[in-house]
C-alpha cells in the first residue's frame, strides 16, 4: 500500500487502482441519492456541518436523509458541490467561508431551508 499525497488531492493506491478524494466523495454522494432526482437534494460546503446542516438548513438529525464528507480543502469540496449543482442539485455558496472543506447533501423536504 502506497499514500500518494498530491497537491490538490489525496490519492489511495491500492495495487493498480487509484481513487482520487473527489472521485471517492462524487461516488458515494451518487450512491446515496439514488433512485431519486437530483432536484430534490441539496449541496453544499461548509466548515461546521452542525451548525449549517441541521441549524441552518433545519435538517432533523434522527428524520431527515442527509450525509457529509469532509473532501480535505476547500477547493476539493467547492469542485464537488459545482459537479452536483451542474447535475441539476439545488446550492448556495453563501454559507461558505476560507476553512469550508466539508461538502453535505441532504434530500429537501416540507421542513428543511429550503
């Protein structure tokens, strides 16, 4: 087992196959929304998933479908949350500040915001 550390990304190798953080992360988030249109889930980043994921959004810890990663930057995290948003998920970028390096969804219903 090798541990590549890159600029941008921490890459596992694992004899001949190598997964990229944000692969890994954009896999799991596909994984675990589907069955399910993207316009009914929420992306987004965040540096306290606490305080944006279930004060701000009002997503209930115990009810609501909800999931996060922490992608290791900021930068990782945004590139994540742009891939979902161009695939029709719904964001807002306010939320996020310079230490943002967790991105979360969660699927959007009659009590989150929004």
């Amino acid at each position: 087992y090798y541990l590549i550390i890159q600029e941008r990304c921490v890459q596992i190798v694992l004899g001949a196959k190598v997964e990229s953080v944000q692969n890994r992360i954009i896999n799991e988030i596909s994984s675990f929304c589907s069955n399910s249109e993207y316009h009914n889930w929420y992306v987004g980043t965040t540096s306290n998933i606490t305080s944006r994921l279930f004060v701000e959004h009002n997503v209930s810890k115990q009810y609501g479908r909800w999931k996060y990663f922490n992608a290791n930057s900021k930068s990782t995290a945004k590139e994540i949350e742009d891939y979902f948003r161009n695939e029709g998920m719904d964001s807002n970028s306010n939320g996020s500040d310079s230490n943002s390096k967790y991105i979360y969804v969660y699927k959007k219903n009659h009590i989150s915001n929004p």
